[in-house]
C-alpha cells in the first residue's frame, strides 16, 4: 500500500553492523527493495517455522495473543506480533535494558 499504516505487513529486519546482529521491525510496504541487500528477512509466517518446525500451533507470542483474545478485527494482529517478537530480539542483543512498560 506504501503508506503503513496498519502494520499488517510488519517485518524484522536482521542485519549485521560491526560484528553484530541489528534487528528492527519495519512495515514491508515502506522498505524499498535495495535496502533488504545482506539483510535476513523474517516474516509472521517465519515466526511459526522457527518455533517448532511445522505441525505446531506457532510461535509463543502469537499463541498467547489467541488464547488471551489480544486482538480486534485481527488484520493488523500479525504487525502486533512481528512488533513485540523484534522488540524482544533487540532488547536481548542489548542487554535487556530497553523493554519499558508504556
């Protein structure tokens, strides 16, 4: 759509800058294509395989967004997934010092 605002096509990015991984999340729609150039994209649908492999109900974040009702119309749940599952992975490359309760 190229103007993200649902964040339904939300995706992580992982690059490696200085020897380290740096992930951050992006809406796909707004990240031009030559930006993605070394970078490892991982997609909702990536989260399930990476979890368990196939057969299983999906990666942790999105089971308890079921189980626990956290979404509305549930076009724009796999933004929230993908937001809190990239948050997650670059609190832990930081140390685990920047997840705040807002």
């Amino acid at each position: 759509c190229a103007q993200g605002g649902c964040g339904a096509c939300t995706v992580v990015v992982q690059t490696k800058e200085d020897g380290k991984v740096a992930t951050k999340t992006v809406p796909s729609c707004l990240m031009p294509l030559t930006s993605a150039s070394n970078a490892s994209i991982i997609t909702v649908e990536g989260l399930k395989k990476s979890a368990c492999g196939t057969g299983c109900g999906g990666n942790p974040i999105q089971e308890r967004m079921t189980a626990f009702h956290g979404t509305q119309c549930g076009f724009c749940t796999p933004g929230m997934v993908m937001q809190m599952w990239g948050g997650l992975k670059q609190n832990k490359a930081d140390g685990g010092s920047n997840m705040t309760e807002k």
